[in-house]
C-alpha cells in the first residue's frame, strides 16, 4: 500500500525515535492534517455537548430555578436514577424495541432483498412501493399509524368489526400490554426498506460463477444461499445491523408522536423518557445522567460492532 | 331556533348570581371595574353590550406613537387543529390589523400550539435566543416570572387599567406581588350533550346531568343502550385538554392538588390523596374501567379527537368551549353524502349546560385563558428588547376589541370592557350557548399560581388518570403516588 504524505520527493531524515501509536501518527500527519478542520468542527458541535452534558449530569436543577442556579450533587442523579423503577420499565422498554425492531427489520429486508434480486415482471415497480415507508416523514407516518391502530374509529378496528371477527375495535395503542409491539410494528414498517436496500446492494457484490459453479457442483439452494451469498454479505449485515441498532436506540419520532411514553410509561424508551426530563419536566442534570448512561451504552456497542467489522483484517505493514 | 334551547335558562339565570364566587373574583381593594362583578349573569352580560366605543388605534397611540419605527419578535399559542375556522380569521385580521396600524414596526410572529409553546420557550430561554415578548397559557406566567426571565409588566404600562381584568386572571400574572404579565383572554368550559343520544339512551333530552355522579350513571346508560361512548374522557399527557377536563371534576368532588379552590390558598397541603380527590379519581376508573362506557382512546386522545366522535354520533357528552359548535359547523361542511346530514342531525341536537356539581353541591371548572408578557433582553435573540414596539402589540391584543375579538369564538375577552363593545353584542347573537360559558366563569378556579403548576398539570395529573386507568396501580396507590411526586417537586426534586 503507497501513503501519500505529501514528503514523497523530499530526502528523508532521520526520524526521531517513536513507537506505537506516535510512530503512526508521525507516519500519517499529512491525512491527519487532511482530516483536521473535520475535526475541529466535530470537536466544536460534538466534543463540547458531550462535555457539557457530562458536567450537568454532576448537578440537580429544580424545576423553580433557572439553569445558571444549578447545585452540585455529584453522583446523586446516577443514583436516583438506578435506584429508579422508571429506569429499570423503560431500559426494558428499550431493549426490547431496539432488538425486535433491529433484528426483525433485518430479517424482513433480508427476505424481501433476496425475493427482488431474482428477475421477474413488475420488480421494480414492487421494489419502488416497498422503498415508501422509509421515503414518508416519520411524523407523518406516526400520525397516520395512529389513525390506523385509533381505539375507537381505527381502519383496522373497523374492518375487524366490519367482517365481523370481533365486538369492539382492538386496543392497540391504550393498553399497557399492547402499545409497545403495536409501535415496533410501525418502526419495523418504516425501516425494513433500509435493511432491504443495503442487503439488494450487497447482493449485487455476489460473484455469479461462483454461484454457478457451486450448483454445477450440485449444491441445493440452500448451501448456495447458505457457504457463497451469506458469507459476502457478512459486511454489509454487520454494517446494516449496527446502523438499525443505533437508529433504535436513538428512536423518538413514531413513540413521542403516537404516544408520548403513554399509557401508564408503557412506551416510554430511553430517549422519549430523557425528552419528557428535560423539556417537560426541567429536569436537566437527570436527563444529562440518562444520556451519559445512553451515551457509553451506544459507544460500547459501536466499539463492539466496530471490532467486529475490523476483525479479519490485517495490520498495514506500514504503519 | 331559540338562542337558548338549554331548558336549564331558569337554573342559569337563578343561580349564577348566587355563585359562590371565590378567588377569581376576590382580589385585592382596587378602583371600581367597568363591569359589575357582583351582577353576572347572562342578563346582565347582555345588558352592557354595545353600550360603549372603543378606538383600539387611538389608545395605543398614546403608549406607542403609530409611527413607531421598531422591531419585534413575538411567538403566541395560536389556533390549532380543534379550533373553528372563524378564529382563523380573526388571528389573521389581527395581524393584518396591526401591521396596518403600525406600517414601521416590523413584526416577526411563530404561533405554536398548546402543547408545543413551553416546550419551545424553555429551550429557547436557555440558549438566550427567546422572543421579545411572547403570548402564553395561563399556566406558564408564573413559571417564568419566578425564574426571573420575565420584565415587569401591569395593564397600566400599556394604557389600560389593572381593574379592567378579572382579578383572578392578574393573579396568574403576579408573582412575589409583581405582575408580570397581562391577561388576554380567560375562559370557563361548559357541558355539551347530544339530546337525541339522551333522548334514545332513555334519558331527559333537555337535562345535563346534575352531579359528576350522574355523568358516571348517563355515561353507562347510553353506553349500555346505544353501544356508543358516554362521556369524552380524555387523559393524554402533555396536553393542556386533560387538566380543563379532570380538575372541574376533582374540584366538584371536593378534592384538589392543593387548597386552590379555598377563598384564599395558600398552595401548602397536598390533598391529591384525600378521599375527596381519590373519589373524582374513581368516578373516572368507573367510566373508562368498570363500565367501559367512555372512548378507548381516551389515554391518547385529545380533545380534537372527540370532536369527530361527537360530531359522529358516537359521544354523548363532554366538557368543551362554545367554539365546539362553530367546529362542529366546519366538521359538517366537510362531511360528504349521508355523513352531511348525519351531522346535521347532531349540530341540531346539541345542547350545552353548566358543568356538573360534586356531591355535596360545589361547581367548579379552569379559570383558564392566556397572558401576554415582555422578556429581559438577556434572554432574547439579540439581547435587546423593543419595547416600545412589544408594548404597542401588547396594548392592541389586550384592547377591548381586539382581546374580545381574538376571543371570538371559544373563549372571554381578558380585558373586562370587551364585554361592553359592538363585537360582543354581535357575538351574542352569532355565537350559540355563550351564555353558558359566560355564565360558568364565576365557577372558574384558576390553576395554583405555583412555577411547579405545568408539570404538575401537564405530567402528574395526566400520569395519575393512566395509571389507574390502565391498571398499573389501583385508584389508591396512583392518588399516593401523584401526593408523592407534588410533594417532591415543592421539595426541588423528584424523578
């Protein structure tokens, strides 16, 4: 691999003694140099908040106060927090609408990916209708699921009262039981497309004699799915399944929209329940303590993602 | 049609005078007001109408000259998707109004609605970047006068009188005996029902039900009979709808958050969990729960929501404003094929009342309504403030014309000569079951003027309602648990 430095036709001297991490450093100043005012503007727009809101999750803010007047509590929000019920129901809440929609958004765009990659009559017109979803404002989408699960004039309460299959319209969203798989139902609706697009692309990537050569070979569809497609895809579903589990976790728009956290904190997830916190309530250094706890949660998983992206990969013999 | 086909005019009539008029009409020794408080009545209110002229231009020239070159900007609760089209109308009359009235002063407005307004204004404040003055619910005066973002601000800066609003409505302006803010319009819902569900349920057609304990029965009634909602229950979060319709019910139960509907509060006992209040709180679980006989939706509905049901056929009562009617008029234009006259058939049917009492005879509904303030230029995009151009805005919306007009439809003008102008005389004719609403205004308890008051309103008593509602807790444990929280936040903390 050449690394343009930007030195290349100029003598080399001899470099002071560095080693590990300096050594790379020095060996790539002129890409970091490249990189450098991106990273000034994250350091302002990102590095700052971070640090702000690690500052304020130290501090108990009352709701008769102005921000300016916040007192020193140290670790006590972390503690009100963890000692919490709240906590516990909507970290539970979290975690199942972050691995249900995850997980089955990218089973259904896996699914459909594979049924669009043969060639048939009307593929692009299906693949065109099946893109709406993530296309549409999720505040529309939100609003207009809402009318659809409504407990009272719903579409589909009134079709099931219409063909007769039951008394009353269905209560999907105003029970506690119900509200949370009825709101991963419209966030698996919204996002299946996206894990559909990227696995159609990945697919793309699939070397076709190899395919042709493993059914030469006398491979049933199944291994040929299963020992040359999958195998090519593992990249791009790691990349996909990251992508949605960050975009889940972070999720606002279809619970705040459709419910609020409601009823009863039944849909409160993390990031609704900080919401609520901060701008409802003013409870600033609480809501600061959740998104720290949110924060290192979604950077341990990125790290984890990140490792296993990186996994196979050699070291640059040069660096 | 009759103005008032409410079969309950004697009762109004009787009884308004009679009113045990608490904090909203007690209020500090002042000048004489232009109107006789001690004689409302639907009578009387139609007695002052039109018996005075009002020059908006020519009183506010003398706060700010008309020629007044400035800038300002301004966010208001506007209109929002439960509001007739007629208001719409006037909000833009207003501002057309205004900008003619003062061509130099250029206006920068954001309506935002109900639900969305403190929110914004919380954010803004934080990073300085807020209005220059702004128009808020009746709730959020005190918040922020307490947290010192608010400049000083009585009706006399702007050329009117501090008499010439309803001394309820200056106490939800005034904080540590300042005021800070100026009342535009205050408003008391009423009962509306649907005669022909009453009269099909077995029930008097011309008869609001008495107590809340009667709500409770009719509601199971025509829901037993016609398989349709009985009362339009609403307790979403977040949303101004559900406090104006479960605080007159705790009230008329006896109970409160605090002693605000005492004569004289002193917002120090939390009575949340008294068996007063845990009995309001029950009269809901028995509807939405035992008897099953309000809309399912109620967790996560609005009251926008049950305005199509009602309109529907498929609600028999509700608390809402006048305005109601006027929407339901616009609903109906839209309505196409059977549905147009389906509706038609309920615009004729509906009747409005007082709201109901408690058990023991007490009658409460919100003093409710919405206050104009000026902010400290330290918390405004800019830092400077154009006073001189908030104030001539401010004098115009709380004029005797413009505070009755904004007001039109749904509401009470704030400022009390509205009552006295041409507007009102022409809206006692054009706007059907006024009377009620004016009627119900000296049974109006203003929200505890407490900065704790939005989310105590907006968050505990709306959790409270789901929690029993929904079964996470029973009636007892979520009246304890909503004691607990108010406790807390009037301690600074709380989760």
């Amino acid at each position: 691999m050449t690394i343009v430095t930007g030195q290349a036709e100029a003598p080399r001297r001899p470099e002071p003694a560095r080693s590990g991490m300096l050594r790379k450093v020095w060996v790539h100043r002129a890409d970091y140099a490249y990189v450098l005012p991106a990273i000034v503007v994250m350091l302002l727009v990102i590095a700052y908040p971070i640090y702000y809101t690690v500052d304020l999750s130290f501090f108990a803010t009352p709701p008769a106060l102005q921000l300016k007047d916040k007192v020193f509590v140290g670790f006590d929000n972390y503690q009100a927090i963890l000692t919490s019920d709240v906590f516990w129901r909507v970290t539970w809440n979290t975690l199942i609408w972050t691995l249900a929609s995850t997980v089955i958004s990218f089973a259904l765009g896996f699914a459909t990916a594979l049924a669009l990659h043969r060639d048939f009559m009307g593929r692009g017109i299906l693949r065109a209708i099946l893109i709406i979803p993530w296309v549409i404002s999720a505040v529309a989408a939100s609003y207009i699921w809402k009318w659809i699960y409504h407990s009272d004039f719903g579409v589909i309460g009134a079709i099931l009262v219409g063909l007769g299959i039951t008394d009353r319209p269905p209560n999907f969203i105003d029970s506690v039981g119900t509200v949370l798989p009825s709101l991963i139902v419209v966030n698996i609706w919204r996002e299946f497309p996206f894990a559909m697009i990227m696995l159609m692309a990945g697919l793309q990537t699939v070397p076709e004699p190899l395919l042709a050569a493993a059914k030469v070979d006398g491979a049933s569809a199944w291994q040929r799915f299963w020992h040359v497609t999958f195998p090519h895809l593992r990249n791009v579903s790691t990349v996909t399944i990251l992508l949605l589990a960050v975009a889940n976790f972070n999720s606002f728009i279809i619970p705040w929209i459709m419910t609020g956290g409601g009823p009863s904190n039944a849909s409160h997830i993390w990031i609704t329940h900080i919401y609520e916190l901060a701008f409802g309530r003013q409870r600033w250094g609480v809501a600061s303590a959740y998104s720290v706890l949110l924060f290192l949660i979604l950077m341990t998983i990125g790290y984890f993602y990140v490792r296993a992206l990186s996994g196979d990969k050699k070291e640059d013999p040069e660096a | 049609m009759t103005r008032m086909k409410l079969g309950c005019g004697a009762i109004l009539r009787g009884t308004v005078v009679f009113a045990s008029i608490t904090s909203l009409i007690a209020g500090p020794a002042l000048a004489e007001p232009p109107v006789d408080l001690s004689k409302w009545s639907p009578e009387y209110v139609r007695s002052i109408a039109g018996t005075e002229e009002f020059d908006t231009a020519a009183a506010c020239g003398k706060v700010t000259p008309l020629d007044y070159k400035g800038r300002l900007t301004f966010w208001y609760q506007g209109v929002f998707e439960g509001d007739p089209d007629l208001l719409r109308q006037y909000y833009k009359d207003f501002f057309e109004t205004f900008r003619k009235t003062y061509p130099n002063i250029q206006l920068e407005e954001q309506a935002l609605t109900y639900n969305d307004l403190l929110d914004k204004f919380r954010t803004a404040l934080l990073g300085n970047a807020a209005p220059m003055a702004v128009r808020l619910q009746i709730l959020g005066g005190t918040e922020f006068a307490s947290k010192g973002y608010l400049q000083p601000l009585k009706p006399e800066d702007v050329g009117w009188k501090t008499e010439d609003f309803w001394p309820g409505a200056m106490k939800a302006v005034t904080w540590d005996g300042v005021t800070y803010g100026i009342p535009t319009n205050n408003e008391t819902m009423a009962f509306i029902w649907n005669a022909d569900v009453f009269k099909r349920a077995g029930l008097d057609p011309d008869k609001a039900p008495a107590t809340w304990d009667d709500v409770v029965k009719y509601s199971k009634q025509i829901h037993d009979k016609l398989g349709i909602a009985g009362y339009g229950l609403v307790a979403r979060k977040n949303a101004g709808n559900t406090p104006y319709r479960f605080m007159p019910q705790l009230w008329g139960y006896g109970g409160g958050v605090f002693d605000e509907s005492d004569p004289n509060p002193t917002y120090g006992e939390v009575r949340l969990n008294s068996a007063a209040s845990k009995r309001a709180l029950q009269a809901s679980y028995d509807m939405y729960v035992r008897d099953k006989s309000v809309p399912v939706s109620a967790l996560t509905n609005q009251q926008a929501d049950n305005q199509p049901l009602f309109l529907g056929g498929q609600l028999g009562m509700m608390i809402s404003h006048p305005s109601d009617y006027n929407v339901m008029l616009d609903l109906q234009k839209k309505a196409t094929g059977s549905d147009k006259d389906k509706a038609q058939t309920v615009i004729d049917n509906m009747r409005y009342g007082l709201i109901p009492t408690g058990p023991d005879g007490k009658r409460a509904v919100v003093f409710g309504g919405s206050n104009i303030h000026i902010l400290k230029p330290e918390y405004v995009d800019g830092g400077k403030v154009d006073e001189p151009a908030a104030k001539a805005l401010i004098c115009f919306w709380t004029s005797p014309e413009w505070s009755l007009k904004m007001a039109y439809a749904g509401s009470n003008p704030g400022n009390l000569n509205g009552f006295k102008t041409k507007w009102m005389k022409e809206r006692l004719n054009n706007i059907k079951f006024l009377d009620v609403t004016t009627s119900m205004l000296p049974y109006g308890i203003p929200f505890p003027a407490l900065p704790e008051s939005p989310e105590i309103m907006n968050i505990i008593i709306p959790d409270m309602l789901q929690n029993a509602l929904t079964g996470a807790m029973s009636v007892d444990q979520a009246a304890d648990d909503a004691a607990k929280k108010v406790e807390a936040l009037k301690g600074g903390g709380g989760l």
